[in-house]
C-alpha cells in the first residue's frame, strides 16, 4: 500500500499558494509565493526521491510536473492572470487523483 505523506504536504501547499495568487494579485506575490512554494516543494520531492516514495516512474513525474506548474505559474504572471486557474486544477486532477 502507498504511503501518502508527501502528496497529503503537497496538497494543502498547492492550494495555499493558488489561494494567495488570489487574495493577493500582485506580481511580487506571485513571484515571492511561487518562489517560496517552490523551494518547499522542491525539499519535499527531493526527500521523497531519496526515501522511495514514488510508485513508479509515472507517479514520480505527476509530482514534479504539479511542481513544475507552479514554478511556472509563479514567474509567468500576466500570463496566469490572463488564463485563470483552470490548468492549475487540471493538473492537480491528474496528480492527486490518478
């Protein structure tokens, strides 16, 4: 059976960070948040790397790719604006579902 620590940490980061772009629309808060989201992230892929956590190859990717968005969305700020966040969710669907 998976263990889900690190998807039950990445869950609430992700949300938090999408709820902050939201309450707080500017562009050093999307830089800052999704800097600051990032690194956590990061820590926690790294350390769920080194101990085994992912089930295959596919989960492993699924993971980076949720970190990758925010990376993404973080420094693409009149872009993220301009899309919304659907994509966000999306993904989140494909990660945390699948």
């Amino acid at each position: 059976m998976k263990d889900w620590c690190f998807s039950l940490v990445l869950i609430p980061i992700y949300l938090a960070t999408f709820l902050l772009w939201q309450q707080l629309p500017s562009r050093a808060c999307f830089l800052f948040g999704g800097f600051s989201s990032a690194v956590v992230m990061s820590a926690g892929f790294m350390w769920a790397v080194k101990h085994h956590y992912f089930v295959d190859k596919a989960d492993l990717v699924f993971h980076a790719f949720v970190i990758l968005d925010v990376i993404i969305e973080g420094s693409l700020y009149d872009a993220a604006r301009l899309a919304g966040y659907t994509f966000c969710w999306q993904i989140a669907e494909v990660d945390f579902v699948g």
